[in-house]
C-alpha cells in the first residue's frame, strides 16, 4: 500500500496510547490498537506493522529486570505458547474466526468480571500453565490477542508486582516473537511500506512504554491488578464486538 504521512503519524500516535496500556499492565496494546489502526489501514498491514512495535514494548519490559522473572513460570508456560502457535496457524485457523473470538471475549469478559468482585485473588495450580500456554499461542497467532491468558494465569499465582510484570513480559515477548516468524513466512513482513511506518511507529511506542514505567512505579500491586481485571473486561468486549462484526 502507498505510504501517507499523515496516515503513519495517526498510527504512531495509536501506538503511543498502546504502549501506555502495555507498559502499565504488561498486555493489552494489541486489544487497543488493531481495532482503531484498522479504521485507517488494512488488516493485513496493521498486523505486521504493530507486531513490530509490540516486540520493541515486550523486549524493552521483559528485559528490564530480568532478574525479577519467575523463569519457573516461563519455562512453564513457554512450550505451550509455542505448541499453542504452531496450533494456531495450522489446524485451528479453519475453525469459525467470528464464533471462536466472540467464545474467547465471552470468557475473558466473565473472569474480568469475577475478578474484580474477589476481594483477593485466588491461587491456582501450576499444571494450568498447559492450558494457558496452549490458548494463548493460539489466540495470538489467530487474533493477535494471546496476551489474557497469560495474565489470567499469572495474576493467579501469588507473584508480587514485579514479578507479575517481568514474567508477563517474557512470555508476551516469547509469543509476539514467534508471530513475527509466522509474519515473516507468510510474507506480510516483506512490505516496504510496513518497514517504512515501523520507522517511525516503533520509537514512539517505545517512548510510550518508557513514559508508563513511571505510572507503573507508583501504583501498588493491588491497583496493578485491579487495573488488569479492568482491562480484562474491555479486552472481552472488544472482542465480542470483533467477533460480531466479523
């Protein structure tokens, strides 16, 4: 597609606002921005051009404090996130695309929603990391929207605040990592045009996730996730109006 200026400066600012979401809860630009980029540009550009700016974001909080990760968890959650793509792109991408977001908003909207009436968020088993892994590599290759299970699953762990957020950001890195290798293969990353925005898109979302460090330091683990529960809600919505339109 012809390169508008214009166009590239609206879509480095929806990447801006995407990397405050991100770099405050860990996920989420994804769900904010595809639906507002694609008003403006097509899917099929949106996808590549952002998942670049979403590695910049998830390589920039995932090796902040690498120290703070629970690489338990990663090394957990990992292998499934990759099984999970690998799903994704191959037997689970000739399922009903619309049916299969609105069933994913659905869910995501009702834990959300459970979540914030908990007054304290309950414990789970490490063996749900399969599972977690699982649908959200595949939902990230599928939706571009893997990022709720992973936080479902962490925000049930007991982690304190900077664990949470470190470890989030490895996976989330692990499986925008492996998007772009599908994006690559595919051919959708071989467009001089999304190389050329991805000039310009990348470092204002990097200084919108540097910017939200600082909203980050000042909020407690409770807020923290309380905020996460919040966007889980949207996330859901979003999806469900998605899936609908679709």
């Amino acid at each position: 597609m012809p390169v508008d200026p214009v166009e590239i400066g609206v879509l480095a600012a929806v990447a801006f606002a995407g990397a405050l979401v991100f770099g405050t809860t860990g996920f989420g630009a994804g769900l904010v921005i595809i639906p507002i980029a694609t008003h403006l540009v097509p899917l099929q550009f949106a996808l590549p051009l952002f998942a670049l700016s979403d590695l910049a974001n998830a390589a920039r909080v995932g090796f902040e404090n690498p120290r703070n990760a629970v690489h338990g968890e990663w090394v957990r959650l990992g292998p499934a996130i990759l099984v999970g793509t690998a799903l994704g792109v191959t037997v689970l991408v000739n399922l009903p695309r619309a049916a299969g977001m609105m069933a994913m908003g659905t869910f995501v909207l009702a834990f959300g929603l459970y979540s914030l009436m908990q007054r304290a968020p309950g414990l789970v088993s490490r063996r749900w990391a399969l599972l977690a892994g699982l649908l959200g590599g595949a939902t990230s290759a599928l939706f571009g929207a893997g990022g709720p299970f992973y936080v479902i699953y962490l925000s049930q762990r007991g982690l304190d605040k900077a664990q949470f957020r470190a470890t989030l950001g490895l996976c989330i890195l692990t499986s925008i990592s492996l998007r772009v290798i599908a994006f690559l293969l595919t051919g959708l990353l071989l467009d001089r045009a999304v190389w050329i925005a991805a000039a310009v898109v990348v470092p204002v979302s990097f200084i919108g996730v540097v910017a939200a460090k600082h909203i980050y330091l000042r909020i407690s683990r409770e807020t923290l996730l309380r905020a996460v529960f919040v966007l889980l809600v949207f996330s859901g919505a979003s999806l469900i109006l998605r899936g609908a339109l679709l």
